[in-house]
C-alpha cells in the first residue's frame, strides 16, 4: 500500500506560498516570495535530498504542475534528476495540456483516483506545493504523513497549509531536527482518533456554570 506524503515549507503562522522566488506565485498580491531563501544550511540541505532519495512519484495540482514543468525540466541538478524521471500524477481540468515527460491526469474524480492508487504496488505519493489540491485530501483523510520545514517568520495574509475543511484527525511526531538558523523539520504520522480529556473540577462553581449558559 502506497503512502500519501505532505512535504512542504511553512511559516509560524501556517502560510506555504511562493516560498522559493518572488515570481513563483504571486496570486492576491502576495510580496514575499522567496521567504525561504536566506534560512537554508547544510541541515536543510541534507534534510531535502533524505527526502528525494527514495523512489515515489509526484502528487501535484496545476498552479504546482505549471510552475514545475516551466522549471525542472531545464536544471542539472540532484532534484531534476529525481523530478524528471518520476511519474507526475495532477489534479487538472485541462488534461491535454500536460506536457512534462511521464504526467499523468488524476481524472475527473481525484478523490476516487487516489484511493485507488494507494492500494496499488509503487512508491509512495509525494505532494509538493499544490495548496488547493492539500486541502481536498484533508477533507477526506488521505494524508498519510506530513513532513514539515517550519521556518521562524510570520508572513501575514497568504495561501495556508491547513484550511477549515480538514477531517479531524491526530498525528504523532515520528521525528524532528532543527537548523542552526531556526527551521523546525518535522515528520508527522496518523496517530489514529482524537481523543479529548478535561482539566475542569468535578464540581463546577456557580459561575463556571452561569459561564455555561452564555454559550447557548
């Protein structure tokens, strides 16, 4: 059974766009663009090629797509040489259009797609970028694990890596290492159901409860 991997860049307050270049994803004015450029070190570094040494294939949706077949294709370098050659499944109306050697179209309905595809034999599903199509495997609880590099900045208004629509669920953390300029790198796997305690007194106090009331 294939896994259903989440690695991305992001902010204390929860925003992943356009972390690599000021013209990688500007959408609603966003200014920041390249926020990541000046915390990565060696730590870092090796931290992404742990990443992309096992096989897995590519999980993005079209604003990623787009912005990787533009890119990728034309580098010399460790990330090419495993983005290239790796199988690209994407989220995308325009199926005609997708160009970059060894794409394939999630269909029409990608949820039932995925399902599909992680009970299959293969290496595991690796998203990148692709912030709107996150948000649907939340939804519905295809997520599998979630690698973070947490960067020490708070960017404001911005594309967020968790929206409302997430489906409930607990994570553990498998692991994590710090950079020496700050970036939490965080391994997150399912940790099974929420589950929900209580620091209140066994007996509450008359205006504990008159509190209670103004909920309604």
């Amino acid at each position: 059974m294939r896994k259903i991997i989440v690695a991305t860049f992001v902010s204390l307050d929860g925003v992943m766009q356009a972390p690599g270049g000021p013209e990688e994803d500007p959408v609603g004015g966003f200014k920041f663009g390249g926020w990541t450029f000046h915390y990565f070190d060696e730590v870092a570094g090796a931290a992404m090629d742990e990443l992309f040494s096992k096989p897995f294939a590519l999980l993005l949706g079209r604003r990623t797509y787009d912005i990787f077949a533009a890119y990728w294709p034309y580098q010399k370098d460790s990330i090419a040489d495993a983005f290239n050659p790796a199988t690209k499944y994407v989220a995308t109306h325009r199926p005609d259009s997708l160009t970059w050697q060894n794409t394939q179209w999630l269909g029409e309905d990608i949820v039932a797609t995925l399902r599909h595809l992680k009970q299959e034999d293969g290496p595991d599903l690796l998203i990148q970028g692709s912030g709107n199509l996150i948000q649907t495997l939340l939804a519905n609880g295809l997520i599998d694990e979630i690698r973070l590099m947490i960067f020490p900045l708070v960017l404001g208004k911005g594309k967020r890596l968790f929206g409302d629509d997430a489906m409930p669920a607990a994570f553990k953390l498998a692991r994590s290492q710090t950079s020496s300029t700050g970036v939490i790198m965080a391994t997150y796997e399912r940790g099974g159901e929420i589950k929900t305690g209580s620091f209140a007194t066994e007996k509450p106090s008359e205006a504990e409860l008159e509190r209670r009331k103004n909920w309604k």
